[in-house]
C-alpha cells in the first residue's frame, strides 16, 4: 500500500514472472515491462458481499490481517501518534465498542 519511490523500488526485487499488486500507485514508467513482472493495480469501493467473503477468508486462515497493536476509541490520539512515527509493522487497530 505504498507508491512513489518505494513502489518502484519493488519492481527490482521480483523474480521474472512475478507480481507487484498495488492499491495506491499505478506503474506510470513502464517497469512491469521492464523488469519482466505482472502488475496489477486496483480501488476497492464499499461492497458488502465482497467484505463478507473477506471475513471468510480471514475465518478460515486463508488470509492472516498483520496487526501491529490495538487501541480502544478512547485512545485513538496515541494510535496516530504511533501511525506517524512510521515504524508500524501491520495494521493499527482502533476499536469500538
């Protein structure tokens, strides 16, 4: 979920054959072509039907979400916070009850 520099920066590290799929930038300098890989890119809109087949997949261990850390609503300022240092591996989860 990067673009930029860093988006085309993965094009190297793909083996032939391979896939980049992108949901924030598109491959506007030709690299899929260049390095030999496939690249998809997309924007998912609201669709209940496609959220519930995603709960599926996170269900049954197909698909395993990446979690950083977790804060309950009343703290949602030090889940920003811990959003701007950069340094999350995964997702940061803000709950409400």
């Amino acid at each position: 979920m990067v673009g930029g520099e860093t988006l085309n920066r993965s094009f190297k590290v793909l083996k032939k054959g391979g896939a980049l799929v992108s949901i924030k930038g598109q491959d506007q300098d030709g690299l899929a072509e260049k390095y030999g890989v496939r690249f998809e890119w997309f924007f998912m809109s609201p669709d209940g039907k496609m959220l519930a087949e995603l709960g599926a997949l996170i269900s049954d261990g197909t698909v395993t979400p990446v979690i950083d850390s977790v804060f309950p609503m009343d703290q949602v300022s030090a889940a920003y916070d811990k959003l701007e240092t950069g340094r999350a591996v995964g997702k940061i989860v803000v709950t409400v009850k």
